[in-house]
C-alpha cells in the first residue's frame, strides 16, 4: 500500500521558518522523482521543488528560489523541504508527490500558515 504522509505545517510569523517532512512506504523512493507542491485557496495547485534521485539535482520556481530547499534521505524513504524567510503569500497546503514514468502518487497535505 502506497503511503505518503506529510507533517511540519504549522502558523508562523512572516520571516520566520519550517521544515515540512513527507514520509513514503509502499514504493521504491529512491527511484522516484519527489516534490512538493502547494495550493492556496482559490488558485491552482503549483509545483515548489523538486529532486531527482539519480542525479540529485533539485529545481525551484522563483517565487521560492533561495528560500526553500528540497532534500530526501533515500535509507529512511524521506523527503524534506525547509522553508526560510516565510511570506503570508506562502500560505497554502502542501502536498508531497512522487512520481515516476508510471505511477504517480499524493499526500493528503499540511497546512501552512504564514500570519502576524
């Protein structure tokens, strides 16, 4: 059974910083392109980072570039994404996907709230 399970949102302060974790089971992580995404009220989903396990590249939109990065732990089947310098624009629910040239898999997301 495939499972992703993200955890880390939480209300913060503009400025201020988090650290979502997303962890998988049910799949093979490490052959999996990871990402997170977000989704604010109202608008479409969007894609915040991404990486690649076999070239270990990550990429970001550049709304987000250089405050947030992505990381994985391929041996406990994690993905990270801390996130820095936190804006109220960067309120949404994240969500964790993981996909490859078949299957193509969601968290059920945590919320962030960026608010004074």
């Amino acid at each position: 059974q495939v499972q992703l399970v993200e955890s880390g949102g939480d209300l913060v302060q503009p400025g201020g910083s988090l650290r979502l974790s997303c962890a998988a089971s049910g799949f093979t992580f490490s052959r999996y392109v990871m990402s997170w995404h977000r989704q604010a009220p109202g608008k479409e989903r969007e894609l915040v980072a991404t990486s690649t396990s076999a070239l270990g590249t990550t990429n970001y939109p550049d709304s987000v570039k250089g405050r947030f990065t992505i990381s994985r732990d391929n041996a406990k089947n994690t993905v990270y994404l801390q996130m820095n310098s936190l804006k109220p624009e960067d309120t949404a629910v994240y969500y964790c996907n993981a996909r490859n040239y078949y299957n193509n898999y969601w968290g059920q997301g945590t919320q962030v709230t960026v608010s004074s």
